[in-house]
C-alpha cells in the first residue's frame, strides 16, 4: 500500500529510508514547539493552547503535503512570523491577539486563492530577487535582536535605545554557552542540534537553581479552547491592518517557494527545466496549513527548510513527512516539558535561526548599488522598526525610487510599482 501510494521505488527509496528520514526531520525542527508557545505567550495568549495549537497545526499541515503533494516536507509555525506576530503586531502596534490570529486567516484564505490561480508564479517572479534575499536577512537580524534580549545581552536604554545587558547573570551566561554548544553541534552535523541545545541549557539552569522544574514531563494534552476559533476576521478587516495581511501573505508566500524549490533541488525532484511538480499541491498545503493554524490558534504555519535534513539521509516522498506528522501528534503529551523551558534556553535557537536568515544577503549583486542599497535598507529596517512589514515597505519604495532616479526603467515591473505606491500611501497616512 505505501509503495503503491508513495512511490517509493519511483523515487528510489524504502520504507525505511523514509521512517528514518522522518525522524530526522522532526528533530532539527521540534525545538518549535517549544520556542512558539513561550513567543505568543507574551501576547496574553494562553501558553498551553498554543501548544497544542502549535503542534496539531504542524500535524495537520505536513499531513497534507505527505499525502495529498507527496514530497517530503514538513510544517509548523514559521519563526520570525511568530516574532511578528507577538513582538509587532500586538505588542508593538497594540492589536489584540484575536486580531492578529484574524489577520492570519485571512492571510492564509489569499492564499489559498493565489494557489488556485494561475498568477501565483507571475506574483513571485514580480519581486526582485535582491529584495526576497534581503526580507529572510532582515527577518534573521529581528530574531537576533529578540534573542539576544530574551538572554539578557541586549536591554533597552532611554538615551542610545538599546545597550549591553548584565552580562554577569545566569541567564545570559547559560544563553551564551547554549549558543556556542549549539553551533558546534550544528558543525559537527549532529541531527538534533537545536533542540539538545535548548534541553541542555533548560537541565543547566534547573540543576543550577536559575529556573523552577517540578519534575514532570509528560501529561495529557491542556486544553486547547482558548485559542481555538478565538480570531477576530471582523476586526482584522480594518483597513489599516491590510500591510500587515500582505506582510503575513508576503513573507509566507515567498518562504514557501524558496523552501519548495530549495528542497525539491537537493532531493532532485526538480524536472529539467527547473520546474517543480506539483506546486499547486504544496502551495494549497502550506496555505490550507495557515488557515486550520489560526482557527487553532498560533501564527502563520509555513514549509521549514529544515526539511533539507531529511532529503540528505534519504528522503523523497511524502511518507517521511506522514512520520513527522505523527510525532508532532506524539508532542501533545509533553506539555509539562514544554513550560519548564525559560526563555533564555530558547534564545540560542532563535539566534542560530537568525545566522541561517542572513546568509542569503551573500547571494545580493553587490557590484550593482541599485540592486544592494534597497537590500540593505530592507534588512535593516526590520530589526530597528520592529516590523517586517515596514522593513518590506521601505525596501520596495527605495527600490523603485532608486531605480527610477538612475534611469534604469527596465528593471521595474508594474507590479513592484503598484506596492511601492501602496506603502507610500500608508506611511503618509499613518
């Protein structure tokens, strides 16, 4: 039935090949629900139906792109749009969170929408590459700074904003040996790096009397309605949250082709010409995802490149991410474990995700100044507004302003064109 249903010996794998992938890609990326609950917590949300938020919308997104595209590729709640989500959108811009997740839902329905029309690729190849490399950086460069003030590092100062931290506490001790011992993992290819970091750090501070723990791990599954069908669509329709129902559709639309075609290319399921087979597929998988997400109750669910783990021992077919599904239900029961983990133990995983982020700013034309200025503009943007949506709002008004004053016309699309007057229209109306 599995070989039959998956494919295996098209795609030149094995039952076991596939179980073994599947747990390897549950590994590098479990640290989630861990990291996403303690994130939407500061919003007021109830942290134990965020957990089982986090972890039936992973279940219930990577489900369908086993099963329904078949590709090996696995789901949760996308980091960075959490940080969005709980750090910008309310904490920042004083939405209520029922809003939030309603900005989320709709975010997923257009895309749903996109992923049934034929524009979906037209709208991608709309922006420029420059500025899509420049929007990952510069969600990496948020989550740095989240981070390192989550450790203790980075504090807030009245007269120059941020300053260093009280480097002498625990907390940002254990945080800062947590960060070397998980990149040290990660170099020495160990499956599982982040989330032994996040454990180890989490037994330091409880042996060390830094942080309480009574001794339970397991449990039945809390209660998930306080977040379950709690999101105001109604409030989320108020014009002046439309940038950020684009910010959430945006990043997620363009981190989900990245990680489809990035994936899909080291497994070499790409055809010759570069395409990817069934696209639609994965595309209204990841959307679907977004959308049960927020009925749930957690941020936008999006495809994890930490897939990639999987494709390298072996992976190809939508079974390993059928076993990912599975564990993710299996995380259910570990909710004591969950809430005894501080935020200073997740902190290295939030600013190893960062390192990951900016490494495509590498890829940007830096012999082009029209293609670099607005990249950097963009990332930079985001960290110091505190808002990925203004960071794209900047980055595109300074890409088609400065395109345009140096007579390079070719480069613009209409499109591109189109956003840059929108966000212009927003800021001047703010």
């Amino acid at each position: 039935m599995l070989e039959s249903y998956f494919k295996l010996s098209t795609h030149g794998t094995s039952v076991r090949t596939e179980v073994l992938a599947g747990f390897t890609i549950f590994l590098t990326m479990a640290y989630i629900v861990f990291v996403n609950p303690q994130i939407l917590a500061t919003t007021g949300m109830d942290a134990g139906a965020v957990f089982v938020a986090t972890c039936v919308a992973a279940a219930v997104g990577t489900l369908v792109m086993g099963l329904y595209a078949n590709y090996p590729i696995a789901l949760a709640p996308g980091m960075g749009l959490n940080a969005y989500f709980a750090y910008a959108v309310v904490g920042g811009m004083g939405y209520s969170w029922q809003v939030a997740l309603g900005a989320v839902f709709l975010s997923g329905v257009a895309f749903i929408v996109l992923s049934l029309l034929p524009v979906r690729e037209a709208i991608i190849n709309a922006i420029p590459r420059s500025l899509k490399l420049a929007i990952s950086a510069g969600i990496g460069l948020f989550l740095a700074l989240i981070a390192l003030q989550n450790a203790g590092i980075v504090a807030d100062h009245p007269a120059t904003l941020v300053t260093l931290g009280d480097l002498t506490r625990p907390e940002a001790v254990l945080a800062s040996l947590g960060f070397l011992l998980l990149v040290a993992l990660a170099a020495r290819r160990v499956t599982g790096a982040v989330i032994l970091a996040i454990l180890a750090v989490t037994l330091a501070g409880v042996l060390l009397g830094v942080t309480p723990f009574d001794g339970r791990i397991v449990s039945l599954p809390p209660d998930p309605s306080p977040t379950f069908l709690q999101m105001d669509v109604t409030g989320a329709l108020h014009v002046g949250l439309v940038a950020i129902v684009f910010a959430f559709l945006f990043v997620d639309l363009f981190d989900t082709a990245g990680t489809l075609v990035g994936v899909a290319h080291r497994a070499g399921l790409l055809t010759p010409d570069g395409r990817l087979p069934r696209l639609g597929r994965a595309l209204l998988a990841d959307s679907t995802a977004t959308v049960a997400g927020a009925m749930l109750g957690t941020s936008t669910v999006t495809s994890y490149i930490e897939s990639a783990a999987g494709v390298n021992v072996g992976g190809r077919t939508g079974l390993a991410a059928f076993v990912v599904a599975l564990l993710f239900l299996a995380c259910l029961f570990l909710a004591p474990l969950a809430a005894a983990i501080p935020a200073y133990a997740t902190a290295p995983a939030l600013l190893y995700v960062a390192c990951l982020m900016t490494h495509g700013l590498a890829e940007v034309d830096w012999d082009d100044v029209t293609e670099y200025a607005p990249a950097v503009v963009t990332a930079v943007a985001m960290p110091l507004t505190f808002s990925i949506a203004h960071g794209i709002g900047f980055g595109f008004i300074a890409y088609v302003g400065i395109k345009l004053l140096s007579g390079r016309l070719a480069a613009l699309n209409p499109a591109i064109v189109i956003l840059a007057g929108l966000f212009v229209v927003k800021f001047a109306t703010a």
